[in-house]
C-alpha cells in the first residue's frame, strides 16, 4: 500500500469543490429574486462544465436562473452539473485509491432492464414541481406549508416498488426540512447534505433514472472481512465487506451484503444484533469466522448481494487477516451507477500494517494522551500521518479506540471526507503475551460474553419482547 499517494494533491480537485459549494450556497438563499452574489455561484458552475456535454444548457440554465427566470428544465440541467462534478471527484479520488492498493480496476457500469417508472409519470412530474419550489425558495425559506407538498406525492408513490426508492428519499428529505422550519430561522444550514439530497432526487424524477443495476447469479466461496454498522434512532444496518471468489475461477471481487431492521430508540449497542441477528446466515458466519459458500446467490452490477439464506451455507473457517493478507490485495471493485459517483460513497477495504500510532496515551515528544487535534487516533505509516475515523467505531462491539492505539494491524475502509482520507477500521490485530489477537467490529454478532455487552443484549431482549406483546394485543383488537 503506497500511503504516500494519498496525501499528494490531485488535479483539478480542489477547484471542482469549490463549484460546488458556490452553487449548493446559491440553494441557501433560493432562486426565486437571485442576490447578485449568488450569480457568481451559478457563472461558477457553468465555466466547470465548459468543454463538456452540458456546457451550453447549463450555462442557459445558469443565465436564466440568474434573473429568476428558471424553469423546471433549467434546475435539472443545474442539478445534473452538480452531480457530474462530484461524480469527477469520485472517481479522481476512487482512481488514487486504486494507485494505491494496486489492485484491478472495475468493469464498465452495467444497467439493469428498464424499472418501467413512465407508467407513473404525473408522480414524477409532482415530485419535480415540489423540489423545484424548494430551489425557488431556498433552505432559508422554507415553510410548513411548502415542505408538507411532499406529503401528496409520497403517499402516492410508495405502493409503487418502481417509485419506492425515490418515494423514500423524498419522505426524509422532507422529515429533515420539516424539522428545521421555518428555515428563516436556522442558526445552521446543513448545505452540502441538503444539496445533496435534492439534487439526486431531482435527477431520479427523469425517466429512466431510477432503473437499478444489472443482476446476474454467482457461485463460489465468499470470505467475509468486517462488518459496518450504521445506525439511526428507529433503524440499523449491519453492511459486511467480502472478498468473493468464483467457482470458475475468475477474478476475485470485492463485495457486500447489507440486511437491516427496524428498531425502539431504546435498543442500543450490542443489542443491536437482537433486530439483526434473524434476518442473514451470512452474520453468524462473520461471527463464527468462517467462509461461506455460495450457489446462484443474485449479485448486481455495483456489488452488492442479494442475500438468499437458501443458496448460503457455512464454509470453512476463514481468518479475516490471512484473507486480507492474500485474497484482498488481487480482488477488484464492482463499478459504480453513475448518480452513486459521489465521494460520500467511497468505501475500499484496505489492510494497513508496520505503522506507529498517536494517540490514547501513546507518547509522543514527550508528553502522555497525544491524540490528533480532532480527537482522532492518527497512524504513522512509512511516514505519512492517516486519520482514523474513531466515531465509526460501532458501540455493538469490543474494537474501541484504545484497541486501535494498541494494534499493529489494521482492517478497515478508507473513505474520503472534509478534504481528506480516513480509515474507519472494522478489525484490528494487537500482540498480547507475544501472540497475535484480532479483536473485530463484529465479534458479538453471535453473542458476548462481555459484561457490558451482555447487559445490553438482554436490554434489548426485554425491550423487543415488550414491544412484541403489545403489537400483539393491538392486532388481536
């Protein structure tokens, strides 16, 4: 791993970025009576398009939204620069990291058939007014009335499985924004995210948009290296990052399986596993160590499995860092849909190893707990100073930073966030009594004996079986 690329400059990027934060300021403010600074954000956007096949309609879009002057089309082609833009720095960034593992590079994007969403082209339509009025209205104007618009639309779309993913999108959008009104108000505008979320659900209301990826049927043995955890207040998902390699011999891919659940705010840490452990054979395996080997399970075009327990059964046992010393470094990427091109997204599983570590009491220059100014542990390899993204570090599990000061290997995702890469780990490997022990995000997904880990897995048990009992009594009335 050549840790070095990822600290030299990449051209092009940082100006880019800053297109885009001149338009998504534009957005603060709205469209509907443009300040003449916001012209500027919108001239900006034009000039980083110039020279490809967007330029003349953004930039008539640009000079029309300038004036107050633009229509639905207009914001779509402002939209669709924005994404392209930081579709190039996705794949600027996705190209360094691939310089840096050395590892092949993914096939050509593949699109699945048609998800047939013209059928409901008024919905599409409606969704297209609604963000539009937003865009008019800007973060700084926004209103119950206009964010309740939603509410219609959603209704409507979510009994349709080809408009679900843009329905869902569109419902916590709009929970975020109502949540925030009225925006005339706000101490703090979430910019970047805002932006982000309504651009890509503007572009999906175009025909077409919304289709998913090709998916094709794959046979062979599936070598688990972590599991991600992210959680929200009534939901959690468990994402497990693979290696899998083909029956038939063909070259190695990097995958994932992700299964979630819906859960009580009250359910927490490792009581996390109680929602999810029923629902995939593939965490039992993670928590067991083993292989799993797989027959016909559906995989699409961007990676991701769709996780069938009947074509799954248990391998034999898998140690996650003898995979990521042999199988990882010679497993490609799956592509990446072309409105998923966003920095946000990148996530490569990478094996650091041989490097000194700052932080949590580790002593540097004399003095004692010398953690980086963000509070991060920080690797020193060959050198060069990489951040670990502790906040990432799931409660539902024994890696705790301080396991991570103490390690001499590391498995984990590098990912790309406020002009810098991070590694979120999801394994670390430490020497106690002069042999190595791995300690894994996901090592009580099969159950703990740790105290605190205990305690809160039977939390859990009581909250599920209470909340069971009366789902039970309301749909026996």
């Amino acid at each position: 791993m050549r840790a070095d690329l990822l600290f030299d400059d990449i051209a092009g990027l940082d100006e880019a970025l800053a297109a885009v934060d001149g338009f998504d300021a534009v957005l603060v403010g709205g469209l509907l009576r443009p300040r003449p600074a916001q012209a500027g954000g919108l001239s900006g956007l034009a000039d980083a398009v110039a020279g490809t096949p967007l330029a003349s309609r953004v930039a008539e879009a640009a000079e029309k939204a300038s004036a107050g002057g633009g229509d639905e089309g207009h914001f779509v082609a402002l939209a669709a620069a924005r994404t392209a833009l930081l579709g190039s720095v996705h794949d600027a960034l996705v190209a360094r990291v691939d310089e840096v593992t050395g590892r092949p590079v993914a096939d050509p994007w593949a699109a699945g058939p048609d998800s047939g969403e013209e059928r409901a082209g008024n919905l599409l339509v409606a969704a297209r007014g609604w963000l539009c009025d937003l865009a008019r209205a800007g973060w700084q104007g926004i209103d119950h009335e206009l964010v309740g618009g939603a509410t219609p639309v959603v209704s409507a779309m979510l009994p349709d499985p080809a408009l679900r993913r843009l329905a869902t999108l569109l419902d916590g959008f709009a929970a975020e924004l109502a949540a925030c009104c009225p925006g005339a108000s706000l101490e703090r505008v979430p910019v970047r995210r805002w932006a982000d979320l309504w651009a890509r659900a503007l572009l999906l209301t175009l025909p077409g948009a919304a289709s998913g990826p090709a998916v094709g049927e794959v046979s062979g043995r599936l070598l688990p290296l972590g599991v991600d955890v992210q959680e929200h207040a009534t939901a959690v998902q468990a994402q497990v990052h693979a290696v899998f390699e083909p029956a038939d011999g063909g070259v190695s891919r990097l995958v994932r399986a992700s299964v979630s659940a819906p859960k009580p705010d009250t359910v927490v840490g490792a009581g996390l596993w109680q929602v999810l452990r029923p629902h995939m054979s593939l965490l039992a395996a993670v928590g067991e160590g083993r292989a799993v080997d797989l027959d016909a399970m559906p995989l699409t075009a961007e990676g991701d499995l769709l996780w069938d327990d009947a074509r799954a059964r248990a391998g034999e046992p898998a140690d996650v860092f003898a995979t990521a010393r042999v199988a990882l470094p010679v497993a490609a990427a799956c592509a990446v849909s072309p409105l998923d091109r966003h920095p946000v997204r990148i996530a490569v599983p990478v094996l650091v190893e041989g490097y000194g570590v700052e932080g949590y009491g580790v002593e540097r220059d004399g003095m004692e707990d010398a953690r980086d100014v963000a509070g991060r542990v920080v690797l020193d390899v060959a050198g060069c100073r990489l951040r670990v993204d502790t906040g990432r570090v799931p409660a539902a599990g024994p890696l705790t930073p301080q396991a991570v000061a103490s390690s001499g290997a590391c498995l984990g995702l590098l990912r790309w966030d406020a002009g810098e890469f991070l590694l979120q780990p999801l394994a670390v490997e430490r020497t106690v009594r002069k042999k190595p022990v791995a300690v894994h995000a996901g090592a009580w997904v099969g159950g703990t004996s740790d105290k605190a880990g205990a305690r809160a897995e039977k939390a859990a048990t009581d909250a599920v079986a209470v909340l069971r009992e009366r789902a039970g009594k309301l749909l026996r009335k």
